[in-house]
C-alpha cells in the first residue's frame, strides 16, 4: 500500500511539471491567405486553473480573451469561440507544435517562447545629434494636461517648428501602431535637418491627463492650439507649422482656419470630403479588398447611412437617443449587448462630431501654405476624392496655394504596400517611405524664412 501511494504522488506530480510548462508566454506567426502575421498566447495559472489571452499586434489587438484553456498532459488546447478560433498543440521541449483553426481555414501554427524581432529600420536609437526635452503643457479651457516630446536642433538659434498631430483614436506621441513608431520617424528626420518638433499623448494617453473617450473633434482642436500656444512662447521656436495624420489633417485645418499663428500646414492621408461620406466610401473600400461583395456590404452601408442622418438632423440628447432606440427596433437588432455596442460606437462624442464635419468648410479659409498628401493604395482615406476636396475648397477662398501628391504605392501610413489592407501595416518593415518626408522637408524649406 506504501508504494501504491508513492506511484501517485509521482503520477500526479509529473503531471503538475508538465502543466506547469505550458504557463508563460508563446509566440509564433501565422501564415494566412499570403499573409504573415504575429500571434502570441499568455498562458497563466490560478487558483481555478488556467486562463488565456492573446494578441494579434500586427492587428494591433492586444489581452483578446481565450475562453477555454485545456491541458491534458503533453497536449494543449484554447477556444475563443467569439472569433470561432481554436489552437491544439503539443509541447515537446521549448516548442508547441499545433494547428490553428478559425471557421473552415486551419494551417499549422508553432509557437516557441522567443518574441520575433520587428524589423523597423527607421526606428532611431540612442545617441540622438539633437536635444530631446520631455515637456508639458495644460489644456486650460479642457482641463487637462498633455505630456509630449519636444527636440530641437543642438545649434543654437532659432529654429521653425511643427506639431504632430495623429489620427483617429487615442494615439501616444509616437502615434504607436501594429510596432511602427511614425511620429518618432518624422521627428527625427526633421530635426536632423534644422526642424524642431513638439509631439505629445493625446488626452488621457501615456503621460497626458483626460478621458479620450469623451473628447469631441473640438477638443482636439483646443488641445491642438494649447501645443501651438506652447510653441509659440518658445525662445528658440520661430514660425510654427501643423503636421497631422488622417484625422490630424482635419484637426490641423480647423486650428489653422481660425489661428494666425500657424504658418503652413503638411496634411498626411487627411480628410477633405465630409465625414459621414468618407466614413461610408471607407467602409465600403476596406470591406470589398477583404473579398466581401457589393450585396454582402451594401446592407451594412445602409445602415451606417441611416444612423449618420439621424445623427446630423437631431441634435437633442434625448430625441436621439430615441431615434436610434426606434431605428434598432425596426431594424430587429434584439440583442442588448449589440444595442449597447452599437450606440457606444454611433454615438459617442468624437464620432458624433466627425459625423456632422465637412472638411470643406475649414479648408476654405486657410490662408497660408498647404502640402496635402495621400497614398493611392490608402483604403482609408480616399486618395483621389480627398486630395481633389480639399484643392477645391481652397481655390475657392483662401491662399490658393495648394500642393497635392497622390503617391501610387502608398498606403494610408504612406508605406510602400501591396493591398493598402491595415492587416499590412505590421507586416511591413518600411515605417514611413523616404521619399514622403523628404517631400515634406522640402515644402516647409521652400516656406518659412532661412537666414
């Protein structure tokens, strides 16, 4: 009977080893439909067993709930049935060696304990020839304070200067996305050439205070102007200009159409149709290079459409929300949580104002020098319609003095791309293509005063 009991306290114990092996964090990269993407498991262990989550940054999706996770000896297996996922594996060594299944599409995936490397080679490093000055400034009219980055060049004087805008959602001074630092990238490159640069958090990112979530368009531009007015009492700060991304571009045009303290402005893949029509032809463009067809998406642009009227016609609180309470009922939506996910999404503040925005408007009344540039290959912002909105509205009023680029294999962070698909971006060494920031480095020499 002594030995009996001996055998299982060593059954049980080796059993316990084994699991113990799978906690931790695992990596590897899925081929998919020509694709490459990084996926990573997290694997923890608690009092009720363990538990799961994973990434996707290539996605830019990060802590995505693994809602089963199952060992049985040497062999794995994880379930997140929202996204009708599955991974089984088997653990020889430092290595799971398994299949990934999603829907009908399954593929081997193995995953070690190693992080892949991301190439980025225009990512700087330590030692900068410049000076970097962590610096802050407070929103006072939002209540809030924003935290960034300033570099100036090492030579003393007076320099010009621009502010990096980013796009859409909360972004960090970098404008960190899918392992790709783009404000980092542009800020080197132009204060290695005489440039000084102001990039900082968005509310309620990194090291700024606020809640972004409930930030409209117009306190993007407030907080815009707060990094303007900041500029401006610069001792070593001479004109100023306005570099924004996507969204960035818009804030950037409505701050410059009522401030005399910009310059120029550099928009980069921004807005110039209005927003509800950018937002459908987006959806649409991006949907279609998935392989959806025109019948599978046009149900869901109508929809869209739909609550965009509702949303640019009713303006009081209340009579909205019931609209679109009336509109969920008549389009049969009965689940609760898509309600409340759906009037998150429709009718939170930034996308509201969005919404109501024509980019025209702003535009028009610009009176100093722009450089507007997109990719063609961008499926997020239009590049045609958008470039040729916004020359438009500005040889109606204005300065006139409009310059447009449609680069022809650009994407909408102006990589050198295939697709244009934001499942790319990740994929793709190339942060920013060279030839964009010397293109913008040429616009703002040839438009401020060099003595």
């Amino acid at each position: 009977m002594k030995y009996y009991f001996t055998l299982i306290l060593l059954i049980a114990s080796s059993a316990t080893m084994i699991a113990q092996e799978f906690e931790g964090s695992w990596y590897g990269v899925l081929q998919a439909g020509g694709q490459r993407l990084n996926l990573s498991f997290h694997i923890n262990k608690n009092e009720q067993g363990f538990t799961t989550t994973m990434d996707s940054p290539d996605q830019n999706a990060k802590g995505i709930p693994v809602e089963v996770t199952r060992i049985e000896g040497d062999r794995l297996h994880l379930e997140a049935p929202q996204l009708a996922l599955r991974y089984s594996a088997e653990i020889k060594k430092d290595t799971l060696f398994g299949t990934f299944a999603q829907g009908g599409f399954s593929t081997t995936l193995n995953l070690t304990r190693t992080k892949p490397a991301q190439l980025r080679p225009q990512e700087p490093r330590e030692p900068f020839p410049y000076i970097v000055k962590e610096v802050s400034f407070k929103n006072k009219e939002g209540g809030v304070r924003l935290a960034g980055s300033l570099t100036l060049p090492s030579s003393k004087g007076e320099f010009p200067a621009v502010i990096l805008l980013s796009g859409s959602g909360p972004q960090d001074r970098d404008e960190s996305l899918m392992g790709h630092k783009p404000f980092l990238v542009i800020a080197d490159f132009l204060t290695r050439n005489g440039i000084a640069v102001l990039r900082y958090d968005d509310r309620g990112v990194g090291e700024s205070t606020g809640d972004f979530s409930q930030a409209s368009l117009n306190d993007l531009v407030i907080d815009a102007a707060s990094a303007l007015s900041f500029l401006k009492n610069h001792d070593q700060v001479k004109e100023i200009g306005l570099v924004g991304h996507s969204e960035g571009g818009l804030v950037a045009a409505m701050l410059a159409s009522g401030n005399s303290n910009v310059d120029f402005i550099v928009s980069l893949a921004g807005p110039g149709v209005p927003l509800d029509e950018l937002l459908i032809t987006q959806n649409k463009e991006l949907s279609l290079a998935l392989g959806f067809t025109e019948e599978q998406v046009q149900p869901r642009l109508e929809f869209n459409q739909k609550m965009f009227d509702l949303i640019k016609s009713i303006s009081d609180e209340e009579a909205l929300n019931q609209a679109v309470n009336d509109f969920f009922n008549e389009e049969e939506i009965n689940s609760a949580q898509k309600r409340n996910e759906l009037k998150q999404q429709f009718l939170s503040p930034g996308i509201r104002s969005l919404i109501k925005t024509n980019p025209a408007l702003y535009w028009s009344k610009i009176e100093v020098p722009i450089l507007a540039l997109n990719g063609a290959l961008d499926l997020q912002v239009n590049a045609k319609d958008n470039l040729q909105a916004i020359q438009n509205a500005n040889s109606k009023g204005g300065s006139a003095n409009v310059v447009v680029k449609n680069y022809p294999d650009l994407n909408h962070l102006f990589q050198k791309a295939k697709t244009g698909l934001p499942a790319e971006y990740g994929q793709i060494e190339q942060t920013i293509a060279p030839i964009v920031l010397q293109d913008i480095l040429d616009f703002i020499n040839r438009n401020i005063k060099r003595e």
